[in-house]
C-alpha cells in the first residue's frame, strides 16, 4: 500500500498511480480534468445505422465522426490499441495506431487507465469480425478517474454498496440504467396521457400545517420564520385540489414527491413521487375506467408489452380485469365477515395464519391487516370495492350500502397499485367522520384523519360532486420486479459510522 495520503484517507497502491499520473499529464501539457468537447453521435445510433454495412462499404466512405465516454475496457501491443468506450447509450469500441495519431495522443492512450474519460474524434470501419468500431485520428484526454472501477466481471456484490455508490452501480450495469431510463418513460407517459384528456397540472404545498388527505404518519419540522410547527405533506396535494375544484377547476393532477415516516420495505418509501388527480363532475366508476386505460398505455410504454412477470405473478393488462369486494373476498377468504365478527375473532385468525400485528390498534385497523393477509394472493389485474366507511372518510358512501364508501383500490401482484374514490362533498357528513377519526385517533390509531377545519370550510362554499385517484412509484417497482429502493436513484441511507 502507497504512503500518499489525501486529507487523512491513506491511498491504494492502484490511487497513488494515479494521482502521480496528475502530475505526468501536467508536465505533457494536458490538464488532467479537461475542457469541453461537443460528440457528434452516441454509441448506439452508430452501431444500428452502420451495422448493415460491410466491411469495404465503410473504408471507401470514410465517415467522420467523434464520440466520448469512459474507457471500461483497454488493451494494447506495440504501436496499435483497442478500447471500448461508454457513453450515455452504451458502448462501441475505438481502434488506435500510433501512426494515426500523433506521438503526444497515442502516449496519452497508452498511459490511460479504466475509468477515464476520453474523447476520439476517427472514422467509421468495421473489424475482421465485424464489430462496428471507429478509427482514431485524434484523441483528446477530458478527465482523469482517480479511483479504479470495481472489477468487471463480478461487478458490485454487496447491494448495500450498491445503493450508496449507485453511480458506481450504474457505470457497471447497463440493466439499473435502462430501469431510470423506463422510469422517466413511466412518469412522462403518465403526465402526457392527464395533458391530453385535458388536466391542468399543478402544484400544491409541500409544508402543511395539518397532514391532511390520507392515512399516515407525517414529518414533523418547525417553520422559523413564522415561529410554526409543520408537516411534510403525507398525499399529492389532495385537500389542495378539492379546493381548486371549489374554486372552479374541473381536472387537475400534480406529479410530485410526499412523505411518510413508516416502515420501510419492498415496497414502502418514507419519501416517494405520487400523481393525484380530481375530476369534477366524475365518479368512481368513472375512474375505472380512465385508470384501466391509463395503467395499459404506461404498461406499454414501459415494458413494450401488456404482459410483465413480477413477484410470481404472470400479468396481463389486456385481460379482463377482476372485481374484488371487500366484504365477499375477505369472507372467502378467511370466513370472517367483518361486518358480523369481533376484534378477538381476528385477532384469532391473524394468529393462526401467523401473521404479526399490534394488538393495540383499533377494530377497523385491524380489519385492515386481515385484507393485508388476504391481499397478498391476489394476482390481478383487478379492483377492490366497497371498503368500510371507517377505513376512509373522504370517500362519499356506497349507494345503497351505508356502511361502504364509493371507493377502489386497484390490486395488482398481491398490492395496491391505486386508490381512487369518489369524493366526499357534504361538509356535514364529513365533519361528523372527521370527528370519528379523532376519536380513533385517541384510541391510539396513528393513522386516523387529521381534522381540517379550513377544508371543511371551503366546501361549505360548494365543491361540484368528482372522483379523485393517487398512483405511487411502488407501480413502477413492481413493473420492474425490484424493491422499490433499487428504483430510486438515490435512497436514503444511514451515514457510514
């Protein structure tokens, strides 16, 4: 090991190098982190536009191009070379004389290491076995790598690593970064699809004084200059929107990130991009609808296909899509009826089925860990119905049942993957439920409904009868079949002791 050190971290054999290196490329006149350079193509275009060429079409049209990436592959004998470079579609391999370039270049090839970024401006040619490749005439050093990258054929092993050098990971696998690549497809056909049926997006606060619009636990921070107590909003801006309705806006939807401070899992975030959207004059069978469709045109443009594989399940979008009731399923299920049947009755069958929960929750929570239980098998693609008033007070109430609200939830591989309902706009009703949640919430229950006088007040004004729908990223996860942590860029980590 070297005795160099940089600050107070002592460098490998490999670093040391490289960092003497610096000094070499400064004495040759070349700064080691470079200068712009402008590429006139990617990888991937020149592969696909050249491949159906032959050999000798190529050399007699000595097509100028210049590329840049990242060396990741690099070898050399005497006065030729060959390396492969990354950029941001992939890779194509670079082909060096030393008669080509000139002395200064060619030196600054062979003294390159995995890792650096170069940039070759050459001409198109194809090699004996017919690797679509450019030949160098220049080369330009852009930027030094310090660091060696992990080894490339076992590639990052520790997935912890993985997560907190997801640069590192990128670099590695093509695979992670085609999954970022899907996801912006997945949120701009998302947010295309809402534009097109005429959705005005908006934004609404993050910073609310009541976590209001969901069942969950907020953050909590203090807003100094107002001297204030805050949330960190736990739904898409839903109170927010229902009062743009009030005030006049028949659809609206917003793209953004919200928080919860739960547990986390496969498929639970503390902080994750949600959409939300209302649309007057619209219920929730409406919504079925709508969201049926959405789901298969972002199924598409994601996968290329309306079948994916995840978790065991083999799903297909096209299909007919099932109708699960709460109540039936539930029943089929575990033989409980949850209108007829008490606390310890569950409490029973969520111990033979042995499944952890707190006893200390509520009736209708723990209700809720039995449709958890039941949940899981359900392959999908499908819509839950009527779901008990007490598990969401927003939701008008079922017609014809009073004890259902007008609401579903879409299960998709043993999840939701979507709730929608239609809206509760009765002020009257919804104070009363309001004050049933803060009675749960006194039990203990740290997922009832925050009280929001100022939302009640507006509809008092009036707000015209709509359906509202909110869809996390965890879809997106689920399309990719990965823990929802390996589809974000960056997830939160603890900080290295």
């Amino acid at each position: 090991m070297s005795q160099e050190i940089i600050g107070e971290r002592k460098l490998s054999e490999q670093e040391s190098i490289r960092v003497q290196k610096l000094d070499e490329l400064r004495e040759m006149g070349v700064e080691p982190f470079g200068k712009k350079f402008a590429p006139t193509h990617h990888s991937k275009i020149l592969k696909e536009t050249y491949a159906p060429f032959s050999k000798e079409e190529l050399e007699e049209k000595q097509i100028a191009v210049s590329v840049a990436g990242r060396i990741m592959t690099k070898r050399g004998k005497g006065k030729a070379g060959f390396m492969h470079i990354q950029d941001n579609d992939g890779q194509i391999q670079i082909y060096l004389r030393s008669d080509q370039l000139s002395e200064l270049e060619f030196k600054l090839f062979n003294r390159a290491d995995i890792g650096d970024i170069i940039a070759i401006e050459g001409i198109m040619f194809k090699t004996k076995t017919g690797e679509v490749s450019v030949k160098a005439k220049r080369y330009h050093h852009l930027t030094k790598s310090l660091k060696p990258l992990p080894e490339k054929f076992h590639g990052i092993q520790d997935d912890e690593i993985k997560l907190r050098k997801r640069y590192l990971d990128i670099i590695m696998d093509r695979n992670v970064k085609e999954i970022f690549l899907k996801k912006q497809k997945f949120w701009s056909t998302i947010r295309n699809y809402m534009i097109n049926h005429d959705f005005l997006e908006v934004e609404t606060p993050i910073l609310e004084t009541s976590a209001g619009g969901a069942s969950a636990t907020p953050f909590e921070t203090h807003h100094n200059a107002l001297d204030l107590d805050v949330f960190l909003r736990i739904s898409m801006g839903e109170l927010w929107q229902k009062k743009l309705l009030v005030a006049g806006f028949e659809k609206t939807f917003e793209i953004g990130r919200q928080f919860r401070n739960e547990g986390m899992s496969p498929e639970h975030l503390q902080d994750y991009t949600q959409m939300e959207f209302y649309w007057a004059y619209a219920d929730f069978e409406d919504g079925m609808e709508f969201t049926k469709d959405l789901y298969r045109k972002v199924t598409k443009a994601v996968m290329g296909s309306s079948k994916f594989t995840t978790r065991g399940f083999e799903v297909d979008m096209d299909k007919e899509w099932e109708i699960y009731d709460f109540e039936t399923i539930i029943e089929e299920k575990t033989g409980i009826n949850i209108f007829n049947t008490t606390k310890d009755e569950i409490e029973n069958k969520l111990d033979s089925l042995h499944v952890e929960f707190d006893p200390n929750i509520g009736f209708w929570r723990m209700v809720d860990v039995l449709w958890k239980v039941v949940r899981k098998d359900l392959a999908g693609p499908g819509f839950l119905v009527g779901q008990p008033v007490q598990l969401n007070p927003l939701p008008k109430r079922l017609d014809g049942d009073d004890r259902k609200v007008a609401q579903m939830q879409i299960v998709l591989a043993g999840s939701e993957m979507g709730n929608g309902y239609t809206e509760l706009n009765d002020p009257i009703d919804l104070e009363e439920r309001f004050n049933e949640q803060r009675a749960m919430s006194e039990e203990g229950d740290e997922e009832a409904h925050d009280h929001d006088e100022s939302f009640i007040e507006a509809l008092r004004y009036g707000m015209p009868p709509a359906y509202g729908f909110g869809v996390s990223e965890r879809l997106f996860s689920v399309m990719m079949d990965r823990p929802i942590r390996e589809c974000v860029f960056f997830p939160l980590m603890r900080p290295k002791a």
